[in-house]
C-alpha cells in the first residue's frame, strides 16, 4: 500500500468515526487532555486545511492565519469531509511527495510529511473513537504501516514535545497497543 493510499484510508476512518458523534458527545472529554471532541475535530480539520497550501509550497507564513480559531463552524461533519478530501487530493497529487514542504520547525521532504498526516489521522482516529464510545479497533495494515515509519520517529517527536511520556504495557501487548503507546497512550 503507497504513502497517498495509507493517509487516504487514515481521513476515511476519522470521518467515519466523526459521522457517529451524537449532539451530546462534542463537549466530551479525548485522551488528549486539552482537547474535548470538537477541539480534536477543530485540530484535524485545521491541519487538512493546512495540507494544500504546503503541500504546494506555500509557507506558514504566507498561509498567515486563515485557519486559526473554530475552523468547523456550524456543521463540523461537513467542514472536516471538505478539508479531508482537499488534504487527500493534496497528497496524491503528482509530485507532492517529492516536494519540499516548508513547516513550522523547517523544511521536509513531502513524504514525511505525509507520514505525519497520515499518523496523527489514524492516532487522532483512535481518540475519537475512544471519546464517543465507538470500536477503536485500528485497522492492522495502517498500525503495522504507521508503526514502521514511527519507530525511527519517535525519539525525536518526544523530544519535542510532539507526543507524551511512553506509558508501560504488558510484555504481551498487540502491535497496536504499542504503537498507541509510543505516542503517549494509555489504550
């Protein structure tokens, strides 16, 4: 499975999971202790808001800020479905992965950056899903996927902040419990 097919199932599934939040939900806590639903949908949403402009070469700066702030509106499920198929359409286009993307802490590769879209999607994905009381289960070729590109990540993402203290699991634990793990989970 390519990089553009990973992240597309990845957009897919958070929408999916995105479509089941009930009226009552968004105010729910996430396992990101900043965030209730709409503040993690506002945070996704953004960041597919942000993938056309830099995947085009644009720089944050140039982008300014057009998607600060409440990015969904009133109709969260349809502001996301927009933004969602932009990123995707943004990252399979021709070329994207080879371009340069100009980011908030510097230059990379498209395909990394992809990486990073497609990770936090499918992370982001088990959060909410977690928050509304839906099956979390993630689905085993994206874990095995994200899992491979993460384990030469995530040191550095730590390091920076990016992603919590790595909490203990069994000796036994499943691929995706690891990974949920290695972004600061406790599944």
């Amino acid at each position: 499975m390519n990089l553009a097919e990973l992240h597309r199932r990845s957009c897919e599934r958070f929408g999916e999971h995105l479509r089941a939040v009930r009226h009552d939900q968004w105010t729910a806590p996430t396992p990101c202790a900043d965030w209730d639903v709409r503040g993690l949908v506002n945070h996704v949403t953004g960041e597919d808001l942000w993938t056309g402009p830099l995947m085009a070469g644009a720089t944050i700066g140039e982008v300014g800020d057009r998607f600060d702030g409440d990015v969904l509106g009133s109709d969260p499920v349809a502001a996301y479905t927009d933004a969602a198929e932009s990123a995707v359409d943004a990252v399979s286009a021709d070329g994207a992965l080879g371009r340069t993307v100009h980011l908030s802490f510097g230059d990379v590769p498209g395909e990394e950056y992809a990486w990073q879209l497609f990770a936090d999607h499918l992370i982001h994905g088990w959060d909410l899903a977690r928050a509304i009381g839906a099956d979390d289960r993630l689905d085993p070729d994206l874990v095995a996927a994200c899992a491979q590109w993460f384990a030469k990540n995530e040191d550095g993402y730590r390091e920076a902040g990016a992603v919590g203290a790595r909490p203990e699991v069994p000796a036994d634990a499943d691929q995706q419990t690891l990974l949920l793990a290695g972004f600061g989970r406790r599944p």
